[in-house]
C-alpha cells in the first residue's frame, strides 16, 4: 500500500475490501511460486518455511498490516475478510 499520507482525501466516501490469507496457505501458495519459477532440486515446503523463518520473514503480519489500513482509512470504511471467504 503506498503511502501519500492523504489517502482518505482522494475519494472520501469509498468502502475498502481487505483480504488476508490464512498463514499456513499463504506460506505454500509462495512457496508453489517459487517452485514454478526455479527447478525443484532440494526444495522441499519444510526446507522453505524454515529458511524464511530463519530470514526473519514475518509469516503472520496480518495484525500490523490491518492495523495500517484502519488508521489510514478508519475501521468504519474496511470490510476485512479471508481470501478463502471470497473464493
């Protein structure tokens, strides 16, 4: 989300749909990408989740991010959802 700091200026009155994956499906929904772009070799999900813990990857980040968008746009204008719940 790019921050002009006057965002809820630009169109006053519009809803936001926020949606968030659950972490374990965000986790091998990146983890399918990174396969379809490299050849497999030695990449296995355990290997991959433990490097990206090890690399200090913030998997469950959903809290900080929401947070970010209500003060930027007030809790009242966010309708917040799972991916899972829109498909």
């Amino acid at each position: 989300m790019p921050s002009r700091g006057n965002d809820q200026h630009d169109i006053p009155d519009c809803k936001i749909i926020v949606t968030f994956r659950e972490p374990a499906a965000r986790l091998y929904s990146l983890y399918r990408l990174l396969r379809s772009e490299r050849p497999p070799g030695k990449r296995h999900l355990d290997g991959y989740w433990r490097f990206q813990i090890n690399c200090g990857a913030d998997l469950c980040s959903t809290r900080r991010h929401l947070k970010r968008w209500q003060e930027t746009f007030g809790k009242s204008r966010l309708l917040v959802l799972f991916y899972e719940d829109l498909t």
